[in-house]
C-alpha cells in the first residue's frame, strides 16, 4: 500500500528499518560546506498502552522548543520544517500541532 502523510484518508504507516551516517567533520577541514549541526537532541513519551504508533505532540513540542532555545534561535528564523508524517489519523495531527505550537506563534511567512 500506500503511506498518506497528512492526508484525511491516511490509514496507516509503513514499518521500517535504517541505517544512517552522517559524515562530520571540522570546518576548517572540509573541502565544502553543506550545512552546519547546531544543535540536536532525542525524547521519548515512554511506555503507553496505546502503543508505539500513538505519539505525543507535547512530547514533540518539548524537544523541538528546548532545542531551539539551548542553541539561541528564535522559531521564527526557521524557514524550513520536514516532518516525519506518520500516514496514520493520530500521528499526524500530534506532528502538526507540534510544529505549529513551535513554529507559528507569531507573525510570520509560511514555512
């Protein structure tokens, strides 16, 4: 099937499995820039009975505002967000929300 992130017909979500690197290495060492880590950071809501696929939007919106202010960066400076869209009617409604108690509480351009 199919994953309809942040559509009002998404049904479900897609399992799967990765493995990530990211290559970093000091500015004055590399032969281009392509972006610079300023901060990062993981949670975790716990266990619910709900299950792995009922995610918090306050647990989210936790992470992604401390994240922002340990690093000095106003919200609004933020030009770009990329979500994760769960394709599921609980996991995205917590996701935008989240975003959107970030990112969009003053006047701004769209992201």
């Amino acid at each position: 099937g199919t994953c309809k992130s942040f559509d009002s017909s998404g049904n479900g979500y897609c399992r799967s499995e990765a493995a990530v690197v990211v290559l970093l290495t000091k500015r004055s060492f590399a032969k281009r820039v392509y972006a610079t880590v300023v901060n990062a950071g993981n949670n975790t809501d716990g266990y619910k009975e709900q299950g792995v696929t009922f995610p918090s939007g306050e647990m989210q919106h936790r992470l992604v505002h401390s994240l922002y202010q340990e690093a000095n960066i106003a919200p609004e400076q933020v030009e770009y967000v990329e979500a994760h869209g769960t394709g599921t009617k609980v996991g995205d409604p917590q996701e935008v929300n989240g975003i959107v108690n970030v990112f969009c509480q003053s006047k701004r351009d769209p992201l």
